[in-house]
C-alpha cells in the first residue's frame, strides 16, 4: 500500500491533450515497470534502443545510470535504466507551442517530426532529460533532423503485440511492460504488490515508468552532480567540447563562464549556413514543386 | 562516511542559450523604453512628450531584432509559421501566446509612434494604451515561459514575471538614457532633450532598483530556506558557476553600484547619471543570462 502516494490525488488537465488515464476504468495504461534487483548494468536495453532507431552519435532514447557505492572490499554497484516517463500529467505536452508532442490515449507521450519547429521548449519543460534534438547531419538525408526528438515506448512494436525493444533485449527482464489499468497485467501485479517508486513523484506528472529497489542516491538530482567522479568531469566537458549541438548553452566546467556565454554566442552565428541552405530549399519546394 | 559517486551517466545538453537570454534582455529593454514613451501621451505627464517618439523608436528597433533571434534558434527556421497557424497553435503553450504578442506589440507600438507623429492626442492615448498592455504582457511572457518548469527549481517561482518587468523597467530606462545622451551630440541645441528629464528617469530607474533588489532578495530567502535542489540551486549555480552574471554583473554592477551613484549627491552630475543608466542596462543582462541557462544547468547532470 505504500504506492499510494505516486498517484496524484487531484487530476489535472493540461489543455488540448488527452486527460490523464492512470486508474480510469475502460482505458490503457501502458506503463514500465524496472526491477533494479535484476538489472546487471549491461546496456543492451541502450543498444536495442539505438539500434531499433538509428540514433546517432551523443543522444539516448534510453541510458543506465550508475552509481558505485561504498569502501574497498564493501563496494556495491547500482544501476538505474532510464527513459522517457510517460508521464500521465506530462509537461513537455502542456508547453509544447504547436501539439507536436501530444499524449495518445493508450498513455505514450509521442512527438510528431512533421509538427516539430525545434524550440526544444519540451526539452527545457521535461524533468527527466529524456528529450533531445537530433543533429543536423545524420548518415540518411531522409531521417528527421533537427527536431526533437524521445523514447516512444515503442508503440509501433506494442501495436503488433510485441513488447518495447529494450524489454525485449534485457538479458535479466529486468524490465517489464504492459498495461497498468489491466489488474492481470504482470505490470499492475507488480506496482500492486511491490514497493515501487518513480522519478521525481513530488512534479505530480505521474510517472508510467515505476523502479522497484531504486536507491534514492541514484534518483537524487543534487547528488548526480555534487558526488560525480573526476572521470566524469573530464568526460562530460569533452562531450560538450566535441558534440557540438546547434545553439546548446553547454558551459565547459573550469572555463570562464562569459567566455563560454560568448561561445555559445558564436555556436549560434555558426548554425546560419545550414539553416540558410534549409530555408531556401524549403522555399524552393514551395514555389516550384 | 559511505562513498557514493556516479561513474556513469548520459550527458545531455542545455537546451536554450545566449540567443534567447539575448533575446530576454531586448524585449525587456524595448517594453521598458516603451513605458517611458506612453508617460506623456498616455499618462498625460507633458514634459515627457518630447521623450516619445526616442524613447518609441529604441522599443521599435529592440523589438525587430528579436524575430530574426528567435526565428533562427528554431532548429526548423521555416516552420515558424507553424506557431500562427490554427490547429497548430496550441494554447496551453506559454510560447504560443508569447508568439501573438511579440507579433502585434511591434504593430500596436508603430501605429502609437504614427499617431505621436501626426500630433493626434486621442488616437495617441488609445493606441498607447492597447500598446503599454502589449509591451508589459510580452515582457510578462518571457518570465511565464521559464516559470511554467516546475522541474527547472531556480525558474519556477511566482516571482519570474515581476523580476522580469522590474529589470525590463531599469533596462528600458538605462537604455533609453544613453540613448538620448548620445542623441543630443548629434542635434542643434533647440532640438536637444533637456537634462533634467534624464535626471527624472534616473530617478524612476533608482526606485526600479530598489525593488529589484528586494524581489531578488526574496528570491533568495527561497533558495535559501528552500528544498535540496534550490538550495544547490543557490551554491552551486549562483554562487559558483554563474557567480560572475548573477554576483557581480547584475548584483554588484547592475544594481548596488548605480544604487549608491543615484542616492548620493553625485547623482546631479550628468555623467554619473548616464554611467548608472548604463551600468543597470549592462547589469540586466547577467540576470538574464543566469535565470535563462543557470536554471537548467544543473538538470544537465541528471
């Protein structure tokens, strides 16, 4: 019973999309459920994921978090899977200027590529950091670029009965899927018996991904910066280095601050050419095609 | 005590930068200009008429380099046609309303500054109004459109709309002053604005101080008496990396020092006056530098 508290005791409806449907009679929930007991940190749900998308180089539908724990013999090593949430009340759909992220009615938070602009205001909304936006160059002219872009829970496979590739490669089925509204679903099962917990519950977004034996350093915000290794700092500062994104306000740790306002400044000037040959080719299909 | 360290982790980028608080600090200039603009046509104070149309036409020029920012920042540039078009346009959207009023307040502030032209003082008034409520509310958007991230702890506080108007008030004003400094090297001595009104409006701009000092001082008392992600939000963001933006170019340059130019006697000195209006012009844009990339750094790490 202590699951309680992750429903939101006062249902929210955010605009235009569809109302929240956690618990309501006649509807699909589709929800994840991650036993941390049995995740062993082997990133095949990362690499099911990339592959089943092609994502490119620098961003993550889905990531293993790690944290390491404790002293030299008594050591400890926790893993957290994560993914866009869901979310039943989810923000990035309420901000969204022009409904190109919307919540279908089975539960999956979707992103339409042809309604995408590319404000990244979803990105800024998400608590969870599951959005990105693709690069501009990408191995196919044909794949969507610089629009956002995020975890779908896989519903083109959930349609066909199958579950999301990341459950499906799971060595430890670690992860589980299914519908949450259906009291035999093996999900509902488990977030009825099980001690669940979710990201971030006190943002009443209601996340659908629910961790079962989560460590709360692991889920902590604070500590994911505070308690990071120098490894880290280093790794961190050569990706923002060398993942150039287009107009990203990345701040490279131990450079000064305006210095890097300035930077991003010219990151931006630099964006003209290929936004420039965009617009003009969009102009040329509107005129002559 | 029991190590705890992250090893591994997804990195992930900020998602707004320099252009948009670039973009923060114009609008809020061009509504404040437009503020004083409307003090001798809308509020019928008449030695402020001859401010008008310099103080107008600052707000008019602010506000046309803000389409092509924010246009270009779009990773799609051509679909921002998309945020005018019904059945895209989504109104629970924050940008979607602030896309409406960044459309007509240019519009509204050009049909006012004709009218200022045509010496007409009823259509003036009318049109000044509708374009002060404009000028505020597009302003007022741009603290709205950080705030409505509850996951974003530094920007989501009720106070983001005010701490925006304040520092688009003293901006506006700074700006505006130099504005006009400049203005009268360049005109015969008849067409020159008189010295005591930029004393005035730095006298405006020293009670905008005050206020913003106490929001932010507000602000602070949040942060600091607040949950574990403000707390870090306050010592880690803006005491360490954001330090210089929010300590020393808003705080110490933008606001302490034109405070105590403006409340001494060497505010009757022209130069100081013109050196505080152009210190808190300066000093706005720390604040928005830290309220726009500040409060999603830490998420970054997450």
């Amino acid at each position: 019973m202590g699951n309680q508290e992750i429903q939101p005791k006062i249902p929210r409806s955010y605009g235009l999309q569809t109302p929240g449907s956690k618990g309501v009679a006649g509807k699909k929930r589709y929800a994840m459920v991650i036993d941390l007991r049995k995740c062993i940190g082997c990133m095949s749900c990362s690499i099911a994921c990339k592959t089943e998308y092609g994502l490119p180089l620098g961003v993550w539908r889905t990531w293993v978090k790690v944290v390491d724990k404790g002293k030299y013999p008594n050591t400890k090593r926790v893993f957290m899977p994560r993914l866009c949430n869901h979310c039943d009340y989810p923000v990035c759909v309420r901000n969204c200027p022009t409904q190109a992220t919307y919540k279908h009615e089975d539960g999956f938070v979707l992103q339409r590529y042809n309604r995408c602009i590319g404000c990244r205001t979803c990105m800024v909304a998400c608590p969870y950091n599951a959005r990105h936006l693709l690069p501009e160059k990408r191995t196919d002219d044909n794949l969507p670029r610089m629009v956002v872009d995020k975890c779908t829970f896989c519903i083109h496979r959930v349609k066909k009965g199958l579950v999301p590739s990341c459950v499906q490669a799971c060595v430890g089925g670690a992860r589980l899927f299914g519908d949450v509204n259906d009291p035999n679903s093996e999900v509902a099962k488990l977030v009825a018996t099980e001690t669940v917990t979710v990201l971030k519950p006190e943002l009443g977004t209601s996340p659908s991904v629910y961790y079962i034996g989560a460590d709360w350093e692991i889920m902590d915000e604070p500590h994911s910066y505070t308690n990071r290794t120098d490894q880290m700092v280093d790794e961190f500062n050569d990706f923002k280095r060398n993942h150039k994104g287009d107009a990203f306000a990345d701040i490279i740790e131990g450079e000064p601050l305006m210095s890097e306002v300035g930077k991003n400044w010219m990151g931006f000037l630099r964006t003209i050419p290929h936004k420039a040959k965009e617009t003009l080719h969009a102009f040329k299909i509107f005129l002559f095609d | 005590m029991e190590e705890s360290v992250v090893t591994y982790n997804a990195f992930h980028h900020v998602a707004w930068g320099t252009t948009i608080s670039v973009y923060f600090w114009l609008v809020g200039a061009s509504a404040g200009s437009f503020v004083i603009s409307s003090f001798g046509w809308v509020f019928g104070l008449k030695r402020y008429k001859p401010l008008a149309m310099t103080a107008s036409a600052t707000a008019i020029v602010m506000l046309l380099i803000v389409p092509i920012l924010l246009t270009w920042d779009l990773g799609k540039p051509v679909r921002f046609i998309y945020l005018l078009i019904p059945g895209y346009w989504h109104s629970t959207g924050p940008m979607a309303w602030g896309t409406l009023l960044i459309c007509t307040y240019p519009m509204s502030m050009m049909v006012y500054s004709y009218f200022v032209i045509k010496n007409d003082p009823t259509f003036a008034r009318i049109t000044g109004i509708v374009a002060i409520v404009l000028a505020l509310s597009t302003h007022w958007y741009t603290g709205v459109v950080m705030e409505l991230n509850p996951g974003r702890f530094l920007n989501h506080t009720a106070l983001a709309p005010l701490l925006f108007l304040t520092g688009a008030f003293i901006s506006g004003i700074g700006l505006m002053n130099v504005v006009v400094w400049v203005r009268n090297f360049f005109l015969p001595e008849e067409k020159k604005i008189d010295w005591a009104l930029i004393h005035e409006m730095a006298q405006f701009m020293m009670y905008g101080i005050v206020f913003d000092i106490f929001l932010l001082y507000l602000d602070f008392m949040q942060t600091t008496y607040g949950n574990q992600n403000e707390v870090m939000g306050h010592d880690v963001v803006l005491m360490q990396v954001f330090r210089f933006p929010y300590l020393w170019l808003e705080l110490v340059i933008g606001l302490i020092i034109p405070l105590i130019l403006l409340t001494t006697p060497l505010k009757r000195s022209k130069s100081v006056a013109i050196l505080a209006s152009l210190l808190v012009a300066v000093g706005v844009y720390g604040m928005r530098v830290w309220w726009v990339m500040g409060g999603q750094y830490l998420q970054s790490f997450y």
